[in-house]
C-alpha cells in the first residue's frame, strides 16, 4: 500500500484510495497498529488526520482494526455482562466520578473494566483516583483477568489491551495533537461483544458518529456527552443517554430542560485526595449525589443486565447510591429517578 497517497487523500478526499471508505481505511490503520507505517508517513498521516473532519466510515474501519488487535479477555462468571468503560482524560471542569460509579457498580457484583491512561500530569485522572482508593492498575491481562475474576474490578493500561492504539495515541500526545482518534477508544470490548461499552464524548458530531457506527456494527454500548470527554455524565445536568443493543437504539434518559440544575457540594476537579475522600463518603451515604449520576448508575444496571427493565434499575440506583439517606428523592418527572419500592 501506499502510505503517502493515503495521506494526500486524506487532506484531499475527492482524489485517492481514501475516498472509498472503511475498507482502505481499515487496511491503513492494521498497518499502523501493526507498526508497519515508516516514521514520516506515520507523522504525516497523523497530522493530515488532526485536520480532517472523521467520517462513520474512517471511524468504522479504524474500529474495525482496533477490535482485531484488542487483547481478549474471558467474561468473568456473573450474573451479569461486564462494563467497560475508556477513561483517559483529567478531570478540568467536573469531579472525576467515574471511580464511585465503578465502585458502586463492584458492590453489586457487576464486573467492570477501566481503561486509560496512567499518567496525567498530577491531575485527577482514573487511575490517579483509583490508587488512592486502593485499587492498583493492572500491568498485564493475566493480571486484568484475575482482578476481575475476584475483585470484580480492574485498571488495565492502554497499552497492555491495544498496544497499537496506545502507540498512536502517545504520538499524537507528544505532537501536541488531539481528534477524534482518542475515541476509538471507547469503542474497545476485549470480551468480544460479551461487555457493554460505557461512551461518553462531548463533541455532539464525534458522539453522532460513534451512535453509527455502534447501529452499523452491532455493538452494545450507553452513549451520552461525557464529563470533560470521560465516561460519566455531568454532574449539574444530565445529557441524554442512549443504550445499543446489538446496534439497536434505545433512549433511556431524555435530556434534561435547562431549568433541572442539581447543586450539590462536590470537590476540586483538580484535588485528587479531595475526590478519593468525597468518593469514599458517598459510597458510605454520607453525602448527596448528583442525580444524573445516579441516573448514569441505573442506565449501567439495565444494560449489564442487573435489573430487569429501567423502573426496577432507577428504585436500585436511588437504594444503593444512598439517596434516600440524602432527603434527595422527588417525584418522577421527565425521566427522573424514584423511590425504591422493592428490589
């Protein structure tokens, strides 16, 4: 193949083999996670890619390349389908809130893998917050494996489950450079269909096009804006939130209007002992919860499989976030969540 004609049909997609879609797309992307592109064709090609506008069909081939070089994991033996979600951006303008989802959702025995980054610049990042609440990450996928089959949770490095895609990641890092190849990630299922996918991105085009690719591919996954581009909602507003289930659409949570602001006292995005110790006293009901969080929690019992339909997920999630405790249960309206009646 030739790479330098790839890349100017990328800056020009009217002229050349990228214009023919996910086919040549996917067979470029094989070569660079293989690491067969030379340095200056893969500096080039990741450049004209900065400057492009992606495409259902450039995401679905370079999908379809991660998903052929994503370290297999077994699913774990549970009641339930495993979650994955893709964490690799610090925390700037919410809480990093991922961990207490992560936690709350082990409590109740649903297996979850997270996946990231184990840098961050000293920022509130998954793994930073996962440490200090004492769960390590994990240097191998014997290790991922083992972590999940007993912990029911693990931290598994970019690099360990798609070497490939950490490579082209980091590369992009070190050029200053940040699009739409970050997301792939969020794509990644290393028990090959078996575990959900939890999406959250913030660009809405970049979000429209993951949605295709998830109803073109069969995949199953929860799509919605992500917190700072993470995988958990923002905390003062819930976004729509959107299930795939073998690529079919199911909207479980209607955006909120503008006048449903929830306040609650949360720490320093950028204070990583001050969300660990939050996280810590909300897991034990000592603080009020964000409700599109606790909304975020019942979408993850209904598409694990942990409750049956969404009513019975959202009086759970009310139950086992401790919202009751918190005097912060109103009445259902607009999607919102109610009261447990039984479990």
């Amino acid at each position: 193949m030739s790479f330098s004609r790839y890349v100017k049909s990328v800056i020009d997609p009217d002229d050349g083999p990228a214009s023919s879609g996910t086919p040549c797309t996917q067979d470029v992307f094989a070569a660079v996670f293989d690491g067969g592109v030379p340095d200056l064709e893969l500096g080039a090609l990741v450049v004209a890619l900065h400057h492009r506008e992606p495409s259902v069909a450039s995401v679905t081939g370079a999908y379809r390349a991660m998903a052929e070089r994503t370290q297999q994991l077994r699913t774990p033996d549970a009641a339930c389908r495993p979650l994955v979600f893709a964490s690799y951006n610090m925390a700037r303008q919410s809480p990093n809130l991922l961990p207490w989802l992560a936690l709350v959702l082990r409590r109740l025995g649903i297996p979850v893998l997270v996946h990231g980054n184990l840098g961050g610049a000293g920022g509130a990042t998954s793994a930073y917050l996962f440490r200090e609440l004492g769960v390590m990450p994990s240097a191998t996928v014997t290790q991922i494996q083992a972590a999940l089959d007993t912990e029911r949770l693990a931290f598994g490095p970019a690099g360990v489950l798609c070497p490939g895609l950490a490579n082209l990641t980091a590369l992009q890092s070190r050029l200053g450079l940040h699009d739409w190849v970050y997301k792939l990630a969020a794509l990644l299922d290393p028990f090959r269909g078996d575990g959900v996918r939890i999406v959250g991105a913030a660009d809405a085009q970049l979000r429209d096009i993951l949605e295709a690719v998830c109803s073109e591919e069969a995949l199953d996954a929860l799509v919605f804006e992500g917190a700072d581009d993470d995988a958990f909602v923002t905390p003062s507003h819930r976004p729509a939130l959107t299930a795939f289930r073998q690529g079919v659409r199911e909207v479980l949570f209607e955006p909120e209007s503008s006048s449903m602001q929830w306040r609650v006292d949360l720490p320093n995005p950028l204070d990583v002992a001050a969300t660990a110790s939050w996280t810590r006293r909300a897991l034990a009901g000592e603080v009020p919860l964000p409700h599109p969080l606790v909304n975020q929690l019942a979408c993850g019992l209904y598409v694990s499989g942990y409750a049956a339909d969404m009513n019975q997920a959202k009086a759970i999630a009310a139950m086992e976030s401790g919202v009751l405790l918190a005097g912060e249960v109103r009445e259902q309206s607009a999607g919102d969540i109610v009261a447990p009646h039984s479990r």
